[in-house]
C-alpha cells in the first residue's frame, strides 16, 4: 500500500509517497482502508518543524481520517470488518479528564497517522460513523470538530440557548464551531480579514460580522453586539496578537478557549483582567473519543454537513497542503484518498 512520508522539518516539499509492505495485525489491531483524509492548521506546523513535539524519523502525517474496516486481528470486539469508521486524534484518550498517559501519543505528530492507503489502528482509537456520513464529511471531525466541541460544550462553563460564541477567522476549527454553535441555538460572531468569507460565514447563521482588517479593535465590536455583556465562549486561534482582545471580548464568567497560535504564542496576559470578572483562560487539546461520538451523534441528529472547501485527490497531497497554506480555504481542505 502507498503512503506519504515526511520528517518534520522538511517542509511541505519533504512530503514523499512511498511503498509500504501490509504487516500482521496484532492483538486489537484493525486494518482500515482510508477513504478520506482532512488537513488540519497543525499539519502544516508539523511539515516545517514547529509543532509540541519532534521525532528523528519519517512519520505518516495528518490526525483525521476516515476510511473502511478490512481486517481485525485476535481479540477485537468492538469493531467488524465491513464498519465505517472515523480514527481518534489521541488512540490512548477514550474518555474522561485529560492526562500526560492519555495524550502521550497523537496521529500523524510523534506516530504514524492517517496519509496512506490503509491504516493500522487499536480497536480503542475508531468511531463508527453512521451510513448516511459520507468519508470526507467524517474526516472533517476528530481534530477540528473535536476541538470546536471541546471548547464550546465540555470546557467551558455550561452554554445555554441564546448564548453568544466569538470565532476567530474562517479555519476548519472556526467554521465547524459556528455550525456547532447555530445548530445548538447559540449565537455566533465570526471575525475575518475577507468580507467575502464573511459573507459565507453569514450564510451559515453567524448573527454578526467582523472584519479585523478593518476594524482593529474588534473588541469593541464584540461588546457593541452583545450589548456590552461580551461573549460567553471565545475560540482563541490566533495567539499572542489576539488573545487579550478575546479576553477583553469575553462576558463576566465566561471562558476563552486557547487553542492554537497563528501568531505565535507568548504574549502578556494581566490577571487583573481575569480576576474582576471571574473570566477563565481554558487549553484545549482536541478532546477524547468520547467527545469525537458525541459530535457524531450530534452532526447526524441535527444534519450538520461539515463545510468542505475543496477535495483534493490522493496524488496531490503537496497541493492540498499548499492550498492549506496559502490560508484562501474557507473550512476544510480534504483528500480524497481511495
């Protein structure tokens, strides 16, 4: 079977597909021949080097993935050739609280992930994903649907009907938030450097617009929404450029969901400003494969179809990831892979 190859730090042209022999499945082991591959903002921090964590070797890229079960070895139960199965960002992480032991590893990080042909996986690591599902929609889940969840359903404080969510830009995270948050009844705002974005994003129920280009301090429009109270969740993407105008756009209780950097992180964050107003700063690391059914369940019971900018086939990985790149996507870039 084919699969691509890349050493951090090589970059995207380091990305190289290679012949891979098929091995015997151990115990719990399941063979799964993926379908779909979705790329996520951390794939490309991983092709040049600069994500949590290193390794000396090639490795397989890309955490989200879905595909179909070909083949169990001895002692698996939970899964049968023939099922439709979406793989979990964090295999060790099935549910409850977070621990170094759960996240020790992650697909396509410091092991192998989800870019090949066929994929070998524990029985733990994979959610059944309903017929009605298609492989490109599920690949769009475990990272970024996770992620969305995570922040705006597990921790935070609890949401209600009618709360309001800030998303920041138009991402794969961004946008799977908005359509979590408008198919709960949450109200959403949506910042972006592109009125046309926005406009999408419009279309998919986001209440207010910001554009940050043209309107630098977004905070003040987030207040002037929400009519001074501010928002209950915050998506934090953006890092140390953002992350005290998300602070200054929270409401009094609320939670800013620190998930990733696009512009580095670091930064000074006053705990005054936290402190008066009982505002709480919540990392979120993707989430469990408890999470990942949940969003599942929750996309088929409300008929969410994750948005997906464009699909790229199998030979055109590099291309896929410089589309990624080049930040023109509007939710999620994907490979169609078999």
């Amino acid at each position: 079977m084919r699969a691509y190859q890349i050493l951090p730090g090589d970059g995207i042209d380091g990305l190289q597909c290679v012949d891979f022999p098929h091995r015997e499945l151990g115990n719990g082991e399941v063979r799964i021949r993926v379908h779909a591959v979705s790329l996520n903002y951390r794939d490309l921090m991983v092709a040049s080097g600069n994500y949590l964590v290193t390794v000396d070797d090639p490795i397989i890229p890309c955490s989200d993935g879905a595909g179909e079960v070909v083949a169990t070895g001895p002692g698996v139960t939970r899964v049968q050739p023939g099922d439709r199965v979406a793989a979990s960002f964090f295999p060790y992480w099935q549910d409850g609280p977070t621990s170094p032991d759960k996240v020790r590893h992650a697909l396509g990080g410091d092991v192998d992930g989800m870019l090949a042909e066929e994929v070998v996986l524990d029985e733990d690591a994979l959610v059944r994903i309903p017929d009605a599902m298609s492989f490109v929609d599920a690949a769009t889940l475990p990272c970024a649907g996770v992620t969305a969840w995570n922040a705006i359903f597990e921790s935070s404080n609890a949401v209600r009907p009618g709360d309001t969510v800030l998303l920041l830009g138009t991402g794969g995270v961004s946008i799977l938030g908005l359509q979590l948050a408008r198919a709960a009844g949450l109200n959403a705002i949506i910042t972006s450097s592109s009125d046309t974005k926005l406009q999408r994003a419009r279309e998919l129920g986001a209440r207010h617009l910001i554009n940050y280009r043209t309107t630098p301090e977004w905070q003040e429009e987030v207040l002037r929404a929400t009519d001074g109270a501010g928002a209950q969740v915050v998506l934090e993407v953006g890092g140390q450029g953002t992350v005290n105008r998300s602070i200054a756009s929270t409401a009094m209780g609320g939670s800013i969901a620190i998930i990733g950097g696009v512009s580095g992180f670091g930064g000074e964050v006053n705990p005054a400003t936290l402190l008066a107003t009982a505002k709480r700063l919540v990392g979120v690391y993707v989430g469990s494969r408890a999470m990942l059914e949940k969003v599942v369940r929750f996309a088929e019971a409300t008929g969410l179809q994750p948005v997906v900018d464009r699909v790229f086939t199998f030979d055109q990985a590099r291309e896929a990831y410089r589309h990624m790149e080049s930040g023109s996507h509007f939710g999620k870039v994907v490979i169609a892979v078999t």
